[in-house]
C-alpha cells in the first residue's frame, strides 16, 4: 500500500501515463518544428486527463483526496512555469534547431518520471541536505543560461554544424568520449577511430543531461511546497506528474509562438533573471516569492512581450 492506495493503482496510473507517451512519441515522430495547433491540443489532452484522474480519486477515495491531488496539482503547474523559461534558453544555448527539442523533452519527462519518484520518496530529507547548495547554484546557471540566451539572440541564427569548441563539450570530453556533431535524433554514435569503433554521446544527449538535471533542480523548490499540502505519497507523486506532462505541452505552445512574435524572446529572458535572482534571494536572504505572485509577475512579462511584439513588429516582418 502507498498510503490507502494500492500497488496495482500506482501501477494502473504508470502504465497509462506509458500508454500516452508513446502516443505522443508516434505522433511525433518526424523531425519537424510542433506547430501551435498541435501544442495547443496536447495541452488540452493533458490537461483533461489530469481532471479525469481528479473525478476517479474522487468517487473511489473521497472528495477530501481529490481537493488535495487538485491543490498540488494546481501549484506544481504554477511552480512549473519557470521550468518552460529555462528550457527555452537551454535549446538556445545548445543550438538545438526546433525539429530536435520534442525528442529531448519526450526522453526528459520519462527521466523525470524516475527521477521523481526517487526524490519524493526521499521527501524533506534530500531538501534539507542540499535545498540550499543545488538552489544557489542553479540559481546562477539560470542567469548563465539568461545571458547566454541573449548573446544567442544577437547572433546569426545559422545552425551550429561543429560542437568541437562548444563549452558542453569542452567540459564533458574530460569525463567520456563526446562527438562534436549533431547526427539528427541520435544521442549515441558509433565512429570508426583508427583500428575500433568508439561510441561517443552527440551534443543532443548532453543536452539532454542538462534537462534532467534542471527538473531534478526544480524539483527542490517544488517538493517542499507539495509537502506543505499532503504528505501523501500517491498524491505527490500523480500530481507532479501530470503537471511535468502538461508542462512540456505548454513549452512547444510557447516555442510556437515565440517563432511569430519577434519581442517575446526578450521577455523570456527578463523572466530568467528573475526566476535566478528569485532562487537566490530564497537563500541569501530568506525571501520567498508566493506562486501565485511569481505567476503573475511572469505572466505580466509574457503580456508585455506579446503586446510590444504586435505593436513594435519587427522590420520587414509579415
């Protein structure tokens, strides 16, 4: 038993949210850019199953349950918000061409899957060892990512064909064998090398790893907020859950809509430097910002960048 619930309803939960991903992984399979409509819809999708999931936990276990899987799945949305931003500028920073990221994040969510489960159940006692340390550093690498995202973004939008001198790969070649070219989807290649074949990671995967450890970052912030609400674990955990899920849908309507609005790139980055100063301020001085007043913040900022890119268009653009 987890809690009053079963094994076999934890496992009937895994197997479906399997089910849906390699529906989604079919229906994406080719190596093209989501469109707005196609993000709009999985959101959707996503977004009913976790309200469905609400009604069974409801008329099987109570109403009480059900208000508490909502509450936490509501705020792991609200907290999740940062997640899209960072992501954003991770691609940037790794050049990952738009056709590219639906793979990574599709293989991110299924780490996060099990990264997950192990951190809840570990709860309070991973936060209060390294709560502090991973926020203060993560804190930095996101207004790393933040000023890296900007220099991207006053560049050329040229794809990047040689990863040799890339600092991903600089820092990963002094750990295992990195090739420093993209080869389509693949994370691994083999390459012929004098007399053996060597597999080597391609800068794809080791974007990749930085995914997984962003959400593994992010999930210091918001474990101790679920916490607060119900320490119980099969309602942590579904909750987290369909919120990571919606949340990647949510990232390729903002990616979409990134493409046509030429001043919401921009915004994206002001929000990054607050989500980092947010993370450090929460340690340096023990401030912490309400969800729901983070949301409104972001959400005023992606407001200015959608109205300054409809009013302010850029120059020769439809």
């Amino acid at each position: 038993m987890i809690g009053h619930y079963t094994y076999t309803e934890f496992g009937l939960f895994l197997a479906g949210v399997i089910v849906c991903l390699i529906v989604d992984l079919k229906a994406h399979k080719e190596n093209q850019a989501i469109s707005m409509k196609d993000s709009l819809v999985w959101s959707i999708v996503w977004t009913v199953l976790a309200l469905f999931f609400a009604v069974y936990i409801a008329l099987f276990h109570g109403t009480g349950d059900a208000m508490l899987y909502l509450t936490g799945y509501l705020l792991e949305r609200s907290l999740s918000i940062d997640n899209l931003f960072v992501f954003m500028a991770i691609f940037s920073a790794f050049a990952i061409r738009d056709e590219l990221q639906h793979r990574v994040l599709f293989w991110g969510i299924v780490g996060a899957i099990i990264l997950r489960m192990i951190f809840l159940g570990a709860g309070n006692t991973l936060v209060l060892l390294f709560g502090p340390y991973a926020m203060t550093v993560f804190g930095l690498f996101v207004l790393w990512t933040a000023w890296k995202m900007w220099q991207q973004m006053h560049k050329d939008t040229e794809e990047i064909e040689d990863y040799t001198n890339h600092w991903s790969v600089t820092w990963t070649r002094k750990l295992f064998p990195v090739h420093n070219k993209l080869e389509g989807q693949s994370f691994f290649v083999k390459i012929q090398e004098d007399s053996r074949v060597v597999r080597k990671a391609t800068p794809l995967f080791l974007c990749l790893v930085v995914v997984a450890i962003c959400d593994i970052m992010f999930a210091f912030d918001s474990v101790p907020a679920i916490l607060v609400i119900t320490q119980d674990l099969f309602l942590i955990y579904t909750s987290n859950i369909f919120a990571v899920l919606g949340m990647r849908a949510m990232y390729f309507l903002m990616a979409a809509a990134k493409r046509y609005l030429c001043h919401l790139e921009k915004a994206v980055i002001v929000i990054l430097v607050y989500i980092g100063l947010k993370m450090l301020l929460s340690v340096a001085v023990n401030i912490h910002i309400d969800p729901m007043v983070s949301l409104a913040i972001v959400g005023i900022l992606l407001m200015g960048g959608v109205l300054g890119s409809l009013i302010w268009p850029e120059k020769g653009a439809e």
